[in-house]
C-alpha cells in the first residue's frame, strides 16, 4: 500500500509552503499528487523521485 502525504506533510517535508505547492499544481509543474474528492494528496515514493530527479549534479 502506497503511503500518501498532506499538503502540508509535503511543503515541510520539501521546506516550501502550501501556497507554492499549490501554484505548482496549477502551472504543471512540482512533484506528482493525486486527488481524492477535494483532498489534494502526495504519494511519498513520487516525493522521493521529485528530488531525485531535480537534485543538481556536483562538477
């Protein structure tokens, strides 16, 4: 079963706000959520891939 994380779980867990997340939401972009009726919710395995796929590499 899939673990699946708040908003406000995800804006701490990412150090950003609940506002950006949601403006993130409406332009595409940001980690993948799901909707459960009005409930916005993150899956934390697509919260782990997010930063993996948006960590710099180091020259």
């Amino acid at each position: 079963m899939c673990e699946l994380a708040t908003p406000a779980e995800t804006a701490k867990y990412l150090r950003t706000t609940v506002g950006k997340l949601a403006n993130d939401r409406y332009l595409g972009v940001g980690p993948r959520y799901m909707k459960y009726g009005r409930s916005v919710l993150y899956p934390w395995d697509a919260l782990r891939a997010f930063i993996d796929e948006n960590t710099a590499d180091s020259l």
